[in-house]
C-alpha cells in the first residue's frame, strides 16, 4: 500500500516543514516533518526519532499523500482551508 502513495522514480528534494525536540523521564525524542512536491501531489513524513544511550532510533513513521487539484499548475501550493 506504501508504495502507491508516491510515484515510482527517485524522490524529489524534500521540503522541511519543522522539527520539535522533546526531552523528558520517558526519554529524549526528536520529531522532523518533510514534505516532497510531486506533479500530482504531495507527500508528508513525519518521523519521531528516540534516543538511547548514545543511539538515535526511529520510533515512529507516518505518510500522508494530498492530491493536487485537476489542472493546477505544477508549482502551486494547496488551498488553505476555509
């Protein structure tokens, strides 16, 4: 199911969007959001790093995919929401 939500071919330069930094008795974590433009569409990921011992691990890892709307040009950002 993964593999539809980006299109076949290497990954274009990937926007960062944030990062977040948390460290607390349950640990350090460390959160970085990047989004990557696509003709059609565009892709998130989110991925939450842990910390462990002098080891960084990934934790968790999310994709979400927007498709653009029928006909907008190639470079053009998504419509806020109302």
């Amino acid at each position: 199911m993964i593999r539809t939500i980006a299109p076949a071919g290497p990954p274009p330069e990937p926007k960062p969007l944030g990062w977040r930094s948390d460290a607390g008795t349950n640990g350090q974590r460390y959160t970085l959001a990047q989004e990557y433009e696509y003709p059609d569409r565009f892709v998130r990921t989110d991925t939450t790093f842990l910390k462990e011992g002098a080891v960084w691990k990934v934790e968790s890892f999310n994709v979400n995919a927007r498709i653009k709307p029928a006909g907008a040009p190639e470079a053009a950002a998504p419509a806020a929401p109302a």
